[in-house]
C-alpha cells in the first residue's frame, strides 16, 4: 500500500524485515503530512518481502525500479501509484476483509476504498497469481 513517492524515500532503518514491518514517517507519507502521524504498514503478503529484499526500499536503486517501470511500453501511461492501486485491488479480491486492507492502503475508512476499488474486483484465483509474483534471481 506504499505510494511510490513514499517508497522511494523510506530510509533502511523504516524496514524491520525481523517483524516484517515498514514504518512510513509522517513526513513523506502524503497522510501523514495532513495529519502528523507516523503510519505502520504490517500485516502484507509475503511476496512484498521477496521484492523489498531484492529491491531495498531507502536505497537509490528503489526509484531505479520505478524509472525502469516506466521506460516499459505497458507501463509508459500508467499513473505513478499503479502498483499502489494494484496492491489494494488484489488484496481486497483475495482477502475480502475490506478493513485490514483500508489499514494498509492508509484510508480514513472502507468507504474510500469500496468507492475507489469495488469496480476493479477479480477472482480470488486471479488475486492469488498476482501475491504469487517473485522478483526473479537474476538482476
């Protein structure tokens, strides 16, 4: 539920990949900015942390990642927070807990995200693809 602005400028020590937690400073979270809070982004699939591990949030080549998204012909007119929004889209089509996945993506309730995401639902078995997707070994 990261945006990608927040991704690219999360420091190391914002990852406890013991825990299995990123804590998002009020001061780069677009949230945050509005209401001084610090944000705890717990509780995700766990093909985020093959992806963290591979592409370290807090390390220049994160927006690397997101620049080479970009340059990619299906990427080139997506928005900025594509994979934000893909995220929740596949979280709330597997999971079907609309407010573990509003807690994640950061929203003041689950109407914002039925309003935002209800139209974009896919079947669990698609949903489970895509919390199946794995950076591959080569860099």
């Amino acid at each position: 539920g990261l945006r990608m602005s927040e991704a690219c400028a999360l420091k190391a020590n914002n990852i406890n990949f013991a825990r299995r937690e990123i804590i998002v400073p009020f001061d780069i979270s677009k949230t945050g900015k509005r209401s001084g809070k610090t944000f705890l982004q717990a509780n995700m699939p766990s093909n985020v942390w093959d992806w963290i591990k591979k592409y370290p949030l807090g390390k220049s080549e994160t927006s690397d990642i997101y620049q080479h998204l970009k340059k990619l012909p299906a990427w080139s007119s997506m928005p900025d927070n594509s994979l934000r929004h893909s995220f929740a889209t596949y979280h709330l089509s597997l999971f079907r807990n609309p407010g573990e996945t509003a807690l994640l993506m950061r929203h003041k309730d689950q109407n914002q995200l039925w309003n935002t995401y209800l139209d974009g639902l896919c079947s669990e078995k698609e949903a489970k693809k895509y919390f199946e997707i794995r950076p591959t070994s080569a860099k």
